[in-house]
C-alpha cells in the first residue's frame, strides 16, 4: 500500500469549508434567495464553537441548525461565522468556526 503523501481528504475538506465561507459571504451580502435553507452540521466539542451552556447541555457532541427564514445578527468571518437562532422562542447566539463543520447542505 502506498502512503498518501497529499492528504486527498484533508485537501477536500478544507476546499469544502472555503466553498461554505464563500456562500455564507454571499448571503450575509445578498440574503437567502426564495425558499434556499441550510443544514449546517457542527462538532459542539470544537474549542472555538461558542454557544449556551444550555445548548451545549442538549447537544453534547454535535448539533445540526436550519438557516432559513429566522435567524438574526449574522456575521461572516474568514475563520468563523456567528448567528442567532430562535430555540423554543429564545434567542440565542451561537459562533461556529468553519473548522467544526461536519456537514452542509442546501
């Protein structure tokens, strides 16, 4: 067996992250178009996810928001982006580095 010296996976991954950065820039500028949501899938244990304690609680190892019609105070980063979303009518805040991204689907 040959070594992968390239590290294919890592390369797609983060070509994957650049490509939501991307999006996410495009919508912080123009907003969502028509009835597009997101599904974005994240690692809660990642050290630069900030979240409530209490969100935290619930969803101890992972945790997958809806982008759609509510959500407030959105902010594109090169790194990370922040969101509040409505969780049993609170609002609450969340920071979630592109890093700790599992999934995204449109």
């Amino acid at each position: 067996m040959t070594e992968d010296y390239l590290n294919y996976p890592t390369l797609i991954d983060n070509a994957m992250r650049l490509m939501v950065r991307d999006v996410m820039k495009q919508i912080q500028k123009d907003g969502l178009p028509g009835e597009h949501h997101f599904y974005i899938s994240f690692d809660t244990n990642h050290p630069d996810v900030e979240m409530s304690p209490q969100l935290r609680e619930k969803y101890p190892s992972d945790m997958t928001i809806v982008m759609q019609h509510q959500f407030w105070d959105f902010n594109v980063e090169d790194e990370q982006f922040s969101i509040t979303l409505s969780f049993s009518g609170a609002p609450e805040k969340m920071t979630i580095p592109y890093a700790a991204l599992t999934a995204f689907a449109d």
